[in-house]
C-alpha cells in the first residue's frame, strides 16, 4: 500500500509538474503570438502613416515646384509686357519727335519764302 501510495503520489506531482509546465509554455506561446501581433500592427501602421507622409511631401514639393514656374511665367509675361511697353513709348517719342521736326523745317521754310 505504502508504494502504491507513493507511487501515486509520485506520478501526481510529475503530472502537475508536466500540466504546470505545459500551462506556462502555451501562456508563453500566446504572450509571444501577442506581442508579434503587436509589434506587426505597430510596424504596419508606422509604414502606413510614413507613405501618408511621403505622400503629403511629394505633394508639398509638387505644390513648390508650380508655384515656383508660375512665378517665374508671370514675371516673364510682366517683362514682356514692360519691355512692349517701352517699345511703344520710344516709337511714339521718335514719331512725335520726327513730326515737330518736320513741322519746324516747313514752318521754317515757309517763313523763308515769304
């Protein structure tokens, strides 16, 4: 009786030891399972908001860029306009004074001939 009973006992104690043990490896198991889910949740979302971020940058640079092309088209057309512009007043200075020269010379002549 006494080494049934203690065999009894013995193989109780190495089935908690093995139950103890398996219980600990399999919350391990799920702790480990969890927080890999979690780093991956984690790494995912981080790649996620960087693309949104890359995203917002390349559209900030493309925003820069046409911006920088329409000021430079505007101070084109402005150049263009002013250099038109005195163009024209330089034509109309030499036509008027081209007209008061020629308007003196037969003035003059007129006189002349009188």
């Amino acid at each position: 009786t006494t080494s049934a009973s203690n065999s009894a006992a013995t193989t109780s104690a190495a089935l908690r030891s093995t139950t103890t043990s398996a219980l600990y490896s399999a919350t391990t198991t799920t702790a480990l399972n969890s927080a890999t889910t979690s780093a991956s949740n984690s790494a995912a979302t981080t790649s996620a908001a960087l693309r949104s971020t890359t995203s917002a940058l390349d559209s900030t640079t493309t925003t820069t860029a046409l911006n920088s092309a329409t000021t430079s088209a505007n101070a084109a057309t402005t150049t263009s306009a002013l250099n038109a512009a005195t163009t024209t007043n330089a034509l109309n200075s030499a036509t008027t004074s081209a007209l008061n020269a020629a308007t003196t010379s037969t003035a003059a002549a007129a006189a002349r001939s009188t």
